[in-house]
C-alpha cells in the first residue's frame, strides 16, 4: 500500500522538485582490455548512484518500513552517461533501494568501452591518461548535477565503512589488477554545464 501511495501521482521522467544532486561512483572491478589499435578501454564495475528524491519519502514510524525496492521502470532515474562512451554492456536487471527521507540507492553492474586517445610513441612502455566526462544527456546541472561521490566520505550512509582509500570517486576495494597493464593513478574533476 505505501508503494502505492507513493507512485500514485509521481511522475517517473519529471526530476525530483528543485533538481537533483546524483553522486555517482565507479566500483571498478577490472579493466578488462586496454587496445591501442581502437583507441579505447573496456572497464568492468559498478556505477553507483545516490541521490533524494523527497516524492518517495515517507514516515517510517507510521509505515513500520525501513527501506523499499522499486524496478528502474517505476521512478526517476538519472541519465547519466559517459560522453566518450563507445559500447556499454548492462549486466542483468537492477533494483533501486529507497530509503524513509527519499534518498534512492542504485547499483548499475556494467562493462563500459570509452575512447581513449593514446601515445604510443614509448610503446610497449608508454603510460596512458584515459580521460572521460560523465553527464546527463537530457539536463543541465540546475535540474540534475552529476558530482563525484567520494569514497569514505561523511556523507557514505549506506554503506558499512569498510577498507577504502581516500577521497576518491572511484572504489577501487574490489579491484582485480592486470598482469598487462596497470592503473597508477585516478583523478576526478568535476564541472557544471548550464544550458
């Protein structure tokens, strides 16, 4: 009943009122393949999302509900994407976590290929930088920002602290280090566009 209640007039492809902050983080578990023939770099991990959506809140005491789980088909999603996307691989159905004050959790599994303009004038001891920009395709910030989500930040409230390194966007605790090549450095910057 209280999933209902909520989706009664919500409106799924309306951002939530004022806009929407979405701290995004990758999980990466591999760099699955690295090709300098096409330019690019596979990457395998999760693209997590948080963000509030206070449609979807409600009071836990009345309801006796900690938490919900809705289908990606059901609420607001952001649009987020990589702009230097190539191919992206969905790995399997993903259910999104709703928590009483309408903070929304979501995990995305994916193997993302994005382009990647390499030198290769060291090669086969070249060191690569592989910049991308992750947006929104249909929003500009003032309707959804998409920011960095640090890694065992304040902020990290649903997730147990467990062993992460700091202040970085990108979760490296599952990661699964390549005998080919290897991942020396992450840099996050982040931007806002306004259109």
């Amino acid at each position: 009943i209280l999933q209902e209640n909520l989706l009664a007039s919500y409106k799924k492809f309306v951002p939530p009122a004022g806009g929407a902050d979405c701290e995004i983080q990758l999980a990466l578990y591999s760099i699955v393949e690295v090709s300098t023939a096409l330019q690019t770099i596979k990457l395998q991990g999760w693209w997590r999302h948080y963000w509030k959506d206070e449609r979807l809140s409600w009071d836990s005491n009345l309801w006796g509900v900690d938490a919900l789980v809705y289908n990606i088909a059901e609420i607001w999603v952001p649009d987020d994407i990589v702009y230097e996307l190539i191919e992206e691989e969905h790995l399997g159905n993903v259910a999104l976590t709703v928590y009483p004050s309408g903070s929304v959790f979501y995990s995305a599994p994916r193997v993302t290929t994005v382009g990647c303009k390499m030198q290769l004038d060291k090669y086969p001891y070249d060191i690569q930088t592989c910049q991308f920009t992750v947006g929104s395709m249909s929003f500009d910030g003032s309707l959804v920002d998409i920011l960095p989500r640090t890694v065992g930040s304040p902020e990290d409230y649903f997730e147990e602290a467990a062993v992460y390194q700091d202040k970085t966007a990108i979760d490296l605790t599952q990661y699964r280090h390549n005998k080919e090549f290897a991942l020396t450095k992450v840099r996050i910057v982040p931007q806002n566009f306004y259109y």
